[in-house]
C-alpha cells in the first residue's frame, strides 16, 4: 500500500506544482512606491502601457503619467521588502507572489533628475525593464543587438544583424583605396 501511495502523492506533485508555479498575473498591478514625481500620489496603483513609441505611460486612478523614453538614463531592479511574521521575514513559496522595485531614472526636459519607484511582481518588472530598453534602442535594433551586448563573430562574419557596420566598413575601405596614387599607365619594365 505504501508504494501506492508513494506514486499517488508524487503524480499530484508533479501535477499541481508546475501548474502553481507557471501561473502569473497576466495583467499585474503596478504600485507607485515613491520618487521625485509629485504628481503620482504615493502607493498609487496602476498599470504600464507600452504601445506608445516615444512616451512610457503609467495609468492610474484615471490619470495618466508621461515620461519619454528618451529622457530615461537608467533603471534597476531590487527586491522588495519582504512579508514579516513576528519580526522574522517570509519569502513566499510561489514564484507568482515575489516583488521587487522597479526604479527608474530619468533626466527632464529642463535638466534636472528624478525616479520613480514602482513595485509589481518579478517577472512584470524584468519584462518592464526589457520593454523599456527595446522602446529606448535606435530604430530597428533591440537591446539583445546594442553594442553592449555585441557577438564576438561580428568582426568576423557579415549577417544580417551586422550587415550596416559591414557594410561603412566597405565604403570606408573603397573610398580609401579610390584616393591612393595610381601608377602611370604603361609603366616601367
């Protein structure tokens, strides 16, 4: 009876913990934890919207706040703080229930700096971080294909990804040896 058991207690395990830890908020809320902006209340909640090109806004209670992408200069993400029973604090068990904060820095129009701290589960805030940057790249590349995060085979092979810097490579290349002396036709034996 006991091997029985054993492989009733270990299908539902394998059943019921993938399922636990692949559920995720599909539309999670964002928490406006604090920062320079005055015009955000505090623990205001709401969520991101993406679907702008030049402008990240954050909906909440109705309103709506702007910032451009081009003004953002930084971002990072730290772990919330965590739930505490009797002083001792508690991380959760489910991958779905972790926090952390998003902080966002940016420069304004008149110069000056500012952030803006939002909390909202793990995974919203590394996809956040990522749309942000994709959303901040020069038109046409992502951040997977910024300079930073350069292929070592890019001085060695032409694909399509590199295919513009290969290609100014020729032209300087061209132009150079366009300009080098010729010898006169009909040379010397």
């Amino acid at each position: 009876m006991s091997a029985i058991r054993q492989v009733f207690v270990s299908s539902l395990l394998f059943g019921l913990v993938p399922s636990v830890l692949l559920c995720g908020t599909p539309s999670a809320t964002v928490q406006y934890v604090g920062g320079t902006v005055e015009s955000i209340p505090a623990n205001a909640a709401g969520t991101f919207n993406f679907d702008d090109a030049s402008d990240l806004h954050f909906t909440y209670g109705g309103s709506v706040y702007k910032l451009p992408y081009e003004q953002i200069t930084g971002m990072d993400i730290k772990r919330a703080e965590l739930r505490r029973v009797h002083k001792i604090p508690v991380p959760s068990v489910f991958p779905s229930h972790w926090r952390d904060i998003l902080s966002i820095n940016y420069k304004d129009a008149s110069g000056s700096t500012g952030t803006l701290k939002f909390e909202m589960p793990t995974l919203e805030a590394i996809n956040a971080r990522q749309m942000i940057q994709d959303k901040k790249a020069p038109a046409g590349e992502s951040a997977a294909t910024s300079e930073n995060n350069q292929w070592w085979g890019d001085n060695f092979w032409k694909t399509t990804r590199n295919k513009a810097a290969w290609d100014a490579q020729n032209k300087q290349t061209n132009s150079q040896a366009s300009q080098a002396p010729q010898p006169a036709p009909g040379g010397t034996n």
